[in-house]
C-alpha cells in the first residue's frame, strides 16, 4: 500500500508494529538521539525487547513470533520517522517492514494496515 492510499483513508494516527529479532541483519542503525524526538516509539521498543528476552521465554523461544509492540504516533510524526528510514534505506515503511538496529538490538518495524 502506497503512503499516499493509506494517509487518503484520512487516518490522524499511525500505528507502527515493532518485533526484537534475535538473529537478523538490520538494513538501517538508528542512534537514540535520531528517536528521541519519538517517545512513544522508544518506550515501544523497550516493550518489544522485554517480550522477546530470555526473562519472558527460554532462549530457543526467542526466535518465535512474539506478539508485536505498538507504537501509535501522530500523523506527523509518523511522516517524520518514515522518513528517517527512507533516507537510510530507501524503504518505505508503508510498503514493507523494514529491520532497524537500535543501541544493538535489531527490530522489524512495519506500518499496521487499517484492517489491523
């Protein structure tokens, strides 16, 4: 789905699914400082890692489909992170997921479509 037919639907938030993957190589390494402006996601991405971790499952568990976290961000800000990792990718995060490496924790981040 473009970004184009997906803001149409007239949406004022946009919901991010995050999932912390053990083994994967991440497309895009993301400094805290570039995400801070985007506290729903940080904390959202802490929440992925928690439900991955050795604590929640044991490790052989870890490569399984947690249930993904939920980062709901503005409709600007949204625009603004989609950005960020078009410009490091070349991905749109409204056409696939993308795998992002934050302070070495990688994570596949992915635009929820309206029907969930």
């Amino acid at each position: 789905m473009s970004e184009e037919n997906y803001l149409a639907a007239g949406v004022d938030k946009v919901r991010l699914k995050l999932v912390h993957v053990a083994k994967a190589e991440p497309e895009a390494q993301l400094e805290r400082d570039e995400l801070e402006k985007f506290p729903q996601l940080l904390e959202s991405l802490r929440q992925a890692r928690d439900r991955a971790s050795a604590a929640v499952y044991p490790r052989e568990f870890e490569a399984l489909n947690p249930s993904p976290a939920v980062a709901v961000l503005s409709r600007d800000d949204a625009g603004k992170f989609v950005e960020l990792i078009r410009r490091k990718t070349g991905a749109s995060l409204y056409e696939r997921a993308v795998k992002i490496a934050v302070e070495g924790d990688v994570f596949i981040v992915a635009v929820e479509y309206h029907c969930g």
